[in-house]
C-alpha cells in the first residue's frame, strides 16, 4: 500500500514538473517574438581580411577593438588573414569574390596596407549595392568599383572615431580601421567620419586584349595548394575564341606551348592531364586531374598566356 501512495506521489510530481516546463517555455516565447528575416538581417556583420597572418597578435588585438566599441549582436567573420603580404591586387580579387553573397548594410573591414603611415588616405566607401568598405584607398576597390560602382566615399579624420591617445604609424588596422568598422556596425552616423573624397586610387591592372589572332592576358594567381592557374581571361571574353566544351587547343604560357582540352571539370580528363576549364568565379583556368598544374610546367604567377582563335 506504501509504494502504491510513493508511486502516485511522484507521478503527480513529475505531471507539475512538466506543466510547469510548457509554461515557461510558453511566457518566454511570448517575451521574445521570432525576429523576421528582415530583422535578422539587419543584425550587424564586419567581414574581415588582412594580410597579418595568424602567427602573432595583431588579429586578435584588432578583434578586441571591435568587440568593445560594436553592439553585442555584431557578426564578425573574415575572408583570409592569408593574403599574400602587400599583395593589393590578390587582396581586391578576393574582396571581389566574396561580397556578392553578402546582403546590403555588410560592413567589409580590409587591412592590407604597404602605405602605412604615410599620405595614403584611410576611407570609408559605401557602393551602390549599398554595402560599406573600411580600408586603406591603394587600389583595394578596384574591382569592387568596376562591377558594382561607388556611391560616396569618405576619409577617416575623425579622431572620436579611432582609438588611444597617440595613433601609431605603423598599425592603424589596431587604431583606425578596426575602430570606424566597429563604430559603423553601431550605427553611428558614418558621414562623421570625415570629409567626402571624389575618386580611389584604383590598381593599374593588365587588361586583355582581343584581335584577329586570339586573346593575351596574364596568369594572376595559383588556385590555393591545388596549383590550377588563375587568369584575368573571362568567360565572355573566351567565348570569343569560338571554343566549345571537348574542342582541343594549343595555349602558349610564357613563350611555351601546351596541348589540351577545353572541358567542364578536372575528371573529364585522365589523372595527371591537362585542361582548360572556366572556374567557379567565371575565369578561364588551367588544371592537372588531382595534380598541380604550376608544379608540372614550372609557372609560377605573374605571366603572360596567348590563346588562340578556334581554326575554321
């Protein structure tokens, strides 16, 4: 008779247990309304690029100047902190890259700045897709601005908007950029900045050129540890030529000559082939099936690429 009474004792306590778990999941629901997708996506993004590296300090030191000045719902991520040093033009290609898949209001903060300390300006730009970029004016923007053009930009004067009583010559990714990235995902008025500017710098980029013979441009870059060849050819640009997926060509890389096809992707090719294939950022490119393209012709970026026209 005992247990029967412990037994219907606890099963009355666990029923308030649990009515008392709906009820409280209940009023919290009512105390904090599901956020719209608009609202979600005003919440506040800093995306962040250097060419610091991450074997020292100097990222995280800027991190922490952000997390202090930004409201406590700021998203911060990054880009790469891998950027090859000074390198401006790898730094715009990725900064390009990425920010089509960011929404209006995103806030890129980029620090990758050989002219430190010296006359360069240190701006704010907001782009006509509405997006913000808080970085040095050498010429980072200038893909940026090609595609998407510039709204208005601004130079960073205003000493309310850095941090530390002294700026150093030397890291204004700490002083200046960090703090006016974090000030804007605050919502402060951005006009405080400083004063307007009417042009950037841009970057003096070799251009492609067409004729009757075929297209020359230039090899800029290697595709990560994979070793395919990035070039500043675009896809409309190689359409052109009159190629078709499977037609066969010569392109010649620095004054040598290599055979391959033009195909969809690495595997229509055996293992250790070559091919021409146009990559996920629309650029012609070159690739060895599942070896390096660079380290089996010995190429290494900058250098000059000639393709021909398809023959009739």
């Amino acid at each position: 008779m005992l247990t029967l009474r412990w037994l219907g004792a606890l099963r009355f306590a666990l029923a308030v247990i649990a009515i008392f778990g709906v009820t409280c999941c209940r009023i919290r629901a009512q105390q904090e309304p599901v956020r719209s997708p608009e609202a979600r996506a005003a919440q506040p993004t800093i995306v962040f690029m250097t060419d610091f590296g991450t074997a020292n300090d100097a990222v995280a030191i800027c991190r922490a100047v952000i997390f202090g000045i930004a409201p406590p719902d700021v998203r911060l991520t990054d880009i790469t902190h891998q950027v090859t040093p000074f390198q401006m033009e790898e730094a715009a290609r990725f900064l390009v890259g990425v920010t089509p898949y960011y929404p209006a209001g995103t806030i890129f903060l980029v620090v990758v700045d050989p002219g430190v300390g010296t006359a360069r300006k240190a701006v704010v730009v907001k782009s006509k897709r509405g997006q913000f970029f808080v970085l040095p004016d050498n010429g980072l923007m200038t893909l940026v601005e090609d595609r998407d053009g510039i709204d208005s930009i601004r130079q960073i004067t205003n000493p309310e908007w850095m941090v530390g009583a002294k700026i150093s010559s030397t890291f204004h990714g700490r002083d200046i950029f960090s703090p006016v990235g974090a000030h804007l995902a605050r919502g402060d008025d951005w006009t405080q900045v400083g004063p307007p500017v009417k042009t950037l710098v841009k970057l003096d980029l070799k251009p492609v050129t067409l004729d009757a013979k075929g297209l020359s441009g230039e090899v800029i870059a290697l595709d990560g540890p994979f070793g395919n060849l990035i070039t500043n050819i675009s896809d409309e640009d190689f359409v052109k030529l009159g190629y078709k997926l499977g037609d066969k060509l010569k392109v010649t890389i620095e004054g040598r000559e290599i055979a391959m096809p033009f195909v969809r992707t690495f595997s229509d090719v055996p293992v250790k082939q070559p091919l021409l294939f146009i990559d996920s950022r629309g650029r012609a490119s070159f690739a060895v099936n599942q070896s390096s393209f660079a380290a089996t012709y010995n190429i290494q970026p900058p250098q000059t690429i000639f393709i021909p026209r398809k023959s009739q």
